[in-house]
C-alpha cells in the first residue's frame, strides 16, 4: 500500500462487499471526516460480522480482520432497518489534506515564453 487513500479504497470495499454479501435490500456508505476518518455501511441484515482469523485454504472471512489492522477502532451498531458496520481510520497531521488544496492559496498559472 502506498498511503492513506490505499487503506482507505480497502476498507470501503471489505465493508461494502460484506454488505452486498449478506444484504438483500439497499446498501448506504458513508464517509465521515471529523477527528478521524469514520467509514459506515448501513444495510438491512440483522446479523453481525464478527472478527475471524481465516484458515490459509479459506476463501474468505479476512475482510474484517484486515479492516481491524488498518483500523484503529471499528463495530457494528444496530440501525432503523438493519445495520451499521463502521471503521474508524486516524487522520494523518502530517499529510497534507486532498480536500482542501494549498493553505498559501492558489498559485497562478506557468506561462511559457
């Protein structure tokens, strides 16, 4: 993995593909951006995932086991038609922020002469 982003495209989509593995109906994910990066799924399965360690010969059953080593914290609540998984990643202060572009402001553009 290469940064912040990696970790974050692989944690959407173990969350995601549970969701459209155990889910029958809609599937919402949202991105929150507050002291740390919150990932949530919501969708309508009554069932929780639970953490496994997955054999070598296994198929599956690593999404949230990788998504609790990129993660430093993660859970499921119940939500109004079924659930919410989600997975809180740490916000780098070092990084600079992909939303919100150079602090000095913008800078004019480079002309050939």
């Amino acid at each position: 993995m290469s940064g912040p982003t990696d970790g974050t495209a692989l944690i959407v989509s173990e969350l995601l593909t549970n969701a459209v593995r155990y889910a029958d109906g809609p599937i919402e994910l949202r991105l929150i951006r507050d002291q740390a990066l919150i990932c949530e799924v919501t969708d309508d399965s009554s069932t929780a995932p639970h953490l496994r360690r997955a054999d070598d010969t296994d198929e599956g059953g690593r999404g949230l086991y990788i998504t609790a080593q990129l993660t430093d914290r993660w859970g499921v609540r119940p939500a109004p038609r079924g659930r919410t998984t989600w997975a809180e990643q740490p916000i780098s202060t070092t990084a600079p922020d992909p939303f919100q572009g150079d602090s000095a402001g913008p800078s004019e553009p480079v002309c050939g002469r």
